[in-house]
C-alpha cells in the first residue's frame, strides 16, 4: 500500500508545483481570469499563514509542523497502512504537506518563511492551491473511513463493544 500512498503523494505533488508554476508565469494579480461563469476566480497571492491567511507571523512555526507532518506520515502513518482506503488518503496528504512545505522552504522572502502560492478562489471563500485541495480530500477520506466505514488502516472493520457483545453467544443474541 505504500507504493500507492507515494505514487499518488508525488502525482499530487507534481500537479501542485506544476500549477503554481502556471500561475506566477501567466496570471497577473491586478487582472485575474473569472471562469465558469464566476464559479471561480485564478486570484495569484502569496500566503505567509496557514489556511485563510491565519498565522501569518508564524511561518518558521507552520514550516517545523508540516516538516513534522511529513515525517509522521512517512515514518509511523504509511508503514501502518494495509488497507487502499487509507493508503489514498495518505497519499492525498503527503502530496498537500510537501506542495506547500516546498513553497515555504524555497520561495521567498526565504528559506523557512516562504510563502505559499495560492490561486484558486470560489465565491465568498479562501484562496487556496492543490496542495490545499489534496489536503482537505485527505481529511475527508479519512473521516469517511473512521467514522461511515468504521475501517482502520490495517483494513479491519472496527465495531464497537455493545454490538460486538450482543453479537456473541454470552450477549444473548
């Protein structure tokens, strides 16, 4: 499962710094394109926060956890993972904490405050990048795994000890 995890971390990833190339080379702040019919907005900014611009005084600190994120999905979280499910949603998520993790390690105003690229804008909501997109997807499978599946990352199905007793001859079932 881990060579699906990393197959779509870097495909993820790829689509990410592909896209945010796109955008600083062709869009231009002053005049972003509306398309589908004003559906969404390619508005290029540069984020030194987190998720809806927070933290923007914190970017050292929003580097060190990603690069821990990282480390955690790498090191403890996909050598876990047996189950396809969840092998995607980890991919999902490495590929959003490395997207964005690179722009603040190499974009400026410099190593470890880079800004992250962000372009995409939905009516009455954040800015945001595929990076984000893969990250909140992640999120969402996860969810979806833990709490409509009840699947954990070995691919076994979790029940809970009051159906799991009335189940068993003892619980009177």
């Amino acid at each position: 499962m881990w060579v699906l995890a990393l197959t779509i971390g870097l495909l993820g990833y790829g689509v990410d710094q592909l896209t945010k190339y796109l955008a600083i080379t062709h869009l231009d702040p002053q005049n972003p394109p509306v398309l589908l019919g004003g559906l969404l907005r390619l508005q290029l900014i540069f984020n030194p926060g987190a998720a809806f611009s927070m933290g923007e005084n914190f970017t050292v600190v929003l580097t060190a956890i990603s690069a821990v994120a990282l480390c955690f999905v790498l090191g403890w979280l996909l050598p876990r993972t047996r189950h396809r499910g969840w092998a995607i949603a980890f991919g999902l998520l490495l590929a959003g904490i490395l997207g964005n993790l690179t722009d603040r390690l190499v974009r400026p105003p410099g190593f470890a405050h880079g800004h992250v690229v962000d372009f995409l804008q939905l009516p009455n909501f954040a800015i945001f990048n595929v990076a984000d997109m893969c990250i909140t997807f992640a999120a969402v499978a996860i969810v979806w795994l833990t709490l409509i599946t009840g699947v954990d990352m070995a691919g076994q199905i979790a029940r809970d000890e009051a159906s799991a007793g009335s189940m068993s001859p003892e619980g009177g079932a």
